[in-house]
C-alpha cells in the first residue's frame, strides 16, 4: 500500500505550491532526523522547520515514520535518472562498484542516521516494512536480478540459481555488519564479500 | 565491558538468594517483553513479575536493554552445555543443521519479539553493541571459525578465505530475511544459502 501522495488540485499553481510544500516537509524530516535522532523527531518539529502546518502534513502522511520514507524516495527518486546497475559485462567489476558505494554511504553520517531510523521502524512495524518491500525493497531487488540474469546470459553466472538466495548473499553482509556494527565497513570488505560469493568457499579445480 | 553480574555475597545462603533473584529477573523480563514488547517493558514492570523491588535491579543492570541481554546469555548458556557447532566431517550437512536450527528460532515467536527488541537496541545504542560485540558475537564468530577452519583443514574449504567474510556470508542472509521481513524464512532457503556460498555463483567444471 503505497503512502499518501499530495491529493491533485485544481489548478496548475495550487499543484506547483502543494509540490513544493511537499518537498519542504520531506527535506525538513530529512535534515532533522540527523540532528535530533529518531526518537527526537516529531510532527511537529518537521512543520515547523518545513514553514507548514501540522495539518499539511497529517492530511498527506498517517506518521512520522511515513514521512522519513517518502523523504528516502525522493532521495532515491532524485539521484540520476537511471536506476539500473552497472553493465560493463564484468559482473565482479561491477557488483564491487555497486558495494562500494553503498559502504561509502552507510559509512556517511549523512545518510546512516536517517537510514537506521528508518530500518528500525521497519524491524519494529510489519505494515512499514510491506510498504517498503512494495515501494523500494522489490523494485531494488528486481533491479539486481536484473544485472544477475544478464550475467547469466554471458555465461558468467550458473544457470541453475535461486536468485533471491544470490541477492541476499550479495548484498546482506554489508546490510548486517552496519546495523550491528560487527566490523569495519571498508572497499576490502566489500570486494572479499563480491570475490568469495563468486567464486564460492570450496576449493576450485582450474 | 561485561553487563555487571550479583556482587558476590559472604555466606553461601545469600549468594543463593542472589542467584535466585537474578535468574528471577531476566526470566520475567524475557517472558515480559514477548508480552508487552520492548516499548511496554520497563524495570518496574519486571521488578514487579519478579517479586523483587526495582532497587535490587538498578543495582545489578543501568538499563532494561542490559537486563534484556542478560536474560539472552543466560538462556544461550542453559542451552546444553556444549557450544561446539556440529562436525560430523560433511561441511555442508552441518551449516544447514545450524541454519536450519536459526530459521526455526527465529520463526518462533517466544524467541523473534524479545530477539527483535534486542537487535533494535543493538542497532540503535553503540555501547550496547559493544557489549554484545564482546559478550555473544565475537565469541559465537570465534565457534563459527573454528568450524570452517576443521573444514579447511579436512581439504573442504579453500586456504586463502577471509573467514570474517565467510562467516558472514553465511549467516547474515538469515538475519536480513528475518529483520526486513523481505521473504519467507524456510529450511529450502536456509538450504539454499548454505549450497549457493559453498559452490559459488560462477558455473563449474566438474
């Protein structure tokens, strides 16, 4: 079930003012939730950074939690246009570029402590988590599959593979060892998660 | 830093009775928080389902997360006295015992609401992590590793893996599957992680 979008006004400028009231409050939740935690974040504090109403925001979003999401779209919605994976036609290549760059983003203040906020209230609340799952986590993972079934196209990948088991074992490390902070979040890391997946833990004859 | 256990007392008696008020404790605040969840579970609530005063708590643990972790160690430690992961020689056999085991925890709900609370404040407080980190995961890693070396050294694993990076390929698709609630958790996909990691995703000659 997707949150609320701005209900659609009846003319062009009262549509432009609603937009733009809309990306005030997302960017407000945004900036907010990494000065003041989540547990600091409220309705109210976003209104007033935002320049808006209590009200605006009741009337487009049932929580705070459903505001910070919708921020993270935006975010994600505004990054460059094209949302596939990298292709080069080297798979290793390109899933460690992809690695590293989430790990220089979880490793940035900037996005960890809105990111953790909201993958908490994702843990805690089973119906944040479906809209997740429906909004980012699917469309993300389609996306992954994606890059996998061309591998496996070129011949690089085994044809006979559960890709959602691939998906988790590519990308949950990273995952799990920010979120409890089991150890350092490093390119090396990332690189020895992407070569030891590929390459598998037994021993290789060639 | 270790969570502070009952100092010890001058008579034998009394440091029963000590023993008896902890293990009081952590087993009300275990079965509380399946009850109430952690937002709802607080000192005085444990304190009163334990028939002990909130002093004799505030004197053991600073806080409901340490009371909450220790009733986890306890019960990891009653568990059956050998902490040992299975080597029965077939690698294979023996991690999809140990994930199937995880998968039927996790999907119990005595053990996935006091977990989940438990993992949220780990993810949430870094000295809790901390903690955590010392007391459970570093030595549960350390169990882990000593598993895949036995296997290194019966020529099922490769010598140049970085086991860190093993043990959380390995493990860490179950926590993200479980914590995200991104998909089923079943003994096929327990199976399927374990299979996936050991044989790699490029296609084999043999």
């Amino acid at each position: 079930m997707p949150t609320q979008r701005p209900k659609s006004t009846s003319t062009a400028h009262a549509s432009r003012r609603s937009e733009s009231s809309r990306r005030a409050i997302l960017t407000a939740a945004f900036d907010l939730v990494q000065e003041v935690g989540y547990s600091g974040l409220s309705i109210e504090g976003i209104a007033s950074r935002a320049g808006v109403g209590k009200q605006t925001i009741y009337r487009w979003w049932p929580s705070k939690g459903a505001v910070l999401f919708d921020a993270f779209l935006m975010l994600s919605e505004g990054d460059d246009g094209d949302p596939a994976l990298p292709d080069t036609g080297d798979l290793q290549a390109d899933l460690a570029l992809v690695l590293r760059a989430t790990v220089d983003e979880l490793n940035d203040p900037r996005y960890d402590v809105p990111m953790r906020a909201l993958t908490l209230e994702i843990a805690r609340d089973p119906a944040l988590a479906a809209t997740y799952a429906e909004r980012l986590g699917e469309p993300m993972s389609a996306l992954k599959k994606e890059r996998l079934r061309s591998a496996q196209r070129a011949g690089e990948l085994r044809e006979d593979l559960d890709l959602d088991v691939v998906v988790d074992l590519v990308w949950s490390p990273l995952f799990s060892r920010w979120l409890q902070r089991s150890g350092p979040l490093t390119h090396a890391y990332a690189d020895g998660v992407v070569a030891t997946a590929l390459d598998g833990l037994r021993p290789r004859l060639r």
